[in-house]
C-alpha cells in the first residue's frame, strides 16, 4: 500500500500522512493531494500544512475534509504530547 521504498526513512506521523497523498514523482518531494490534485512542492510534511491549513508558505486546500483536517490537528497533538511527557 505504501509507495515507498526508503522505509527507514518515514516517521509514524509521515506514514499516516500518506493516507492522503500520493508520490507525484520519483523523488517523493511532489506530492499530489487526493483532495484537490494540486501537486504540493515539499514532501509529506508540506501536504499536511496543505491539508490542515498553517499557511506556511504553502497554500490551503480548498477541498480538504472537515475530517481529514481534524484528523491532521489531533495527530500533532499526540505527537506533541508524547513529546511532553519524555
Ligand atoms: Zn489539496
């Protein structure tokens, strides 16, 4: 299911982010939304920041679901949160 093939490289939050997007190219930087098709320049990272909307020199996505933005801002809570408590 993953298109990955570096597998060492992807964190638990990446892996999850990947439910969202698909690798546009082969070097994993593009990646294109499955909401809005747009081709997002800078990994996981950037479509995440797409999806939930920081507007970290990336644009929002127009077609993002309530749920997927939902999802996104809880999984950088308990990222956050287990980082509190370590
Ligand atoms: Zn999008």
């Amino acid at each position: 299911m993953l298109p990955l093939k570096n597998k060492k490289c992807i964190t638990p939050s990446d892996y999850h982010g990947w439910k969202w997007g698909e690798p546009a190219e082969v070097n994993l930087n593009n990646v294109r939304c499955k909401f809005c098709d747009n081709i997002i320049k800078g990994g996981i990272t950037k479509l995440k920041k797409h999806l939930g909307a920081k507007r970290e020199n990336v644009a929002p996505c127009p077609r993002v679901s309530i749920q997927a933005r939902k999802n996104i801002a809880q999984q950088h809570q308990e990222l956050h949160s287990e980082k509190v408590s370590k």
